[in-house]
C-alpha cells in the first residue's frame, strides 16, 4: 500500500497511546465526529488503563460522549485491517511498529503530552487536558485537510 497523501482520508484509522485511557480514545472519537463518521476509528493502548473523567469532562464539553469507551490492549485487538496506525507515545510507537512489521499499513508518530501527568488545582489540570484535546483535533484537521468540528 502507497502512503497516505495528507489530504486522503483512511477508511480506518487506529489511535495508539499507552493506557488508553486519555490520548488515544479521544483522537479516535475526534476522527469520527470531524469526519461524520466516514472513518473507522479505534483506539488501543499497550496496557489498558482505567477510564479518566477529565478526559470524559473535556470531550462533553464540546458535545463528544466517550464515557462508554472501555480501555483495550493493542495485543487484545481482534481486528487489524488498518489503512492507517496513530501512535501518540514512543512506547506504543514501538508496539505498533512490531505489530505491523508484516503488514502493509502506515505508521505515523504523532508525539501527545500526557495530561495526567498535570498537577496544580482543578483547573489547571483541566486546561492541560483541553490542550491535549486541542492539539490532537488540529493535528488531524491538518493532516487529514479537514476543516469544521466543535468550537473550542
């Protein structure tokens, strides 16, 4: 398979942090709602963590429900028939890039501070979480030439 060009669209895209519990789940849930659906979009982890409520808090705030979203491994993935894998830690990089060592699927590394590390009031840890939201939906609207989505 010929690389993606910045401008097309997957027809199925994975989102790789390592717990995913944060990064991951709401790069893919951006992926769906920026493209109305047109995109597959799943989110793996290389352990699988605990859902986090500033993440879910963050995401309602611009009308994305991601409280069902239930923490998966990528080595518990049963299906990886990706045109494309999203890696937002080294350590799931790695993981990605041996998982699809035989297979004909992109990799890109898009390097996403964890926002649990965060500390400091309520509010400070909810702004270091909206930053993360913030920059993952301009990395996709960017590399994918997407435009629109929710008002941050």
């Amino acid at each position: 398979m010929a690389a993606l060009k910045s401008a097309e669209l997957p027809g199925a895209v994975l989102f790789a942090c390592n717990m995913n519990a944060i990064r991951s789940p709401m790069a893919s849930a951006l992926m769906r709602h920026l493209t109305n659906m047109k995109v597959y979009a799943k989110s793996a982890g290389v352990r699988s963590g605990e859902n986090d409520p500033f993440a879910v808090s963050i995401m309602e705030e611009i009308g994305i429900d991601i409280s069902a979203h239930e923490p998966i491994r990528l080595s518990e993935l049963h299906d990886t028939s990706f045109d494309m894998i999203v890696t937002l830690t080294p350590e799931a990089h790695h993981q990605a890039l041996e998982l699809t060592r035989t297979m004909a699927v992109d990799v890109e590394y898009w390097p996403t501070l964890d926002p649990s590390l965060a500390s400091g009031s309520r509010d400070q840890i909810m702004g270091e979480y909206r930053a993360c939201r913030d920059q993952l939906m301009q990395r996709i609207k960017t590399r994918f030439a997407l435009s629109g989505g929710p008002v941050v």
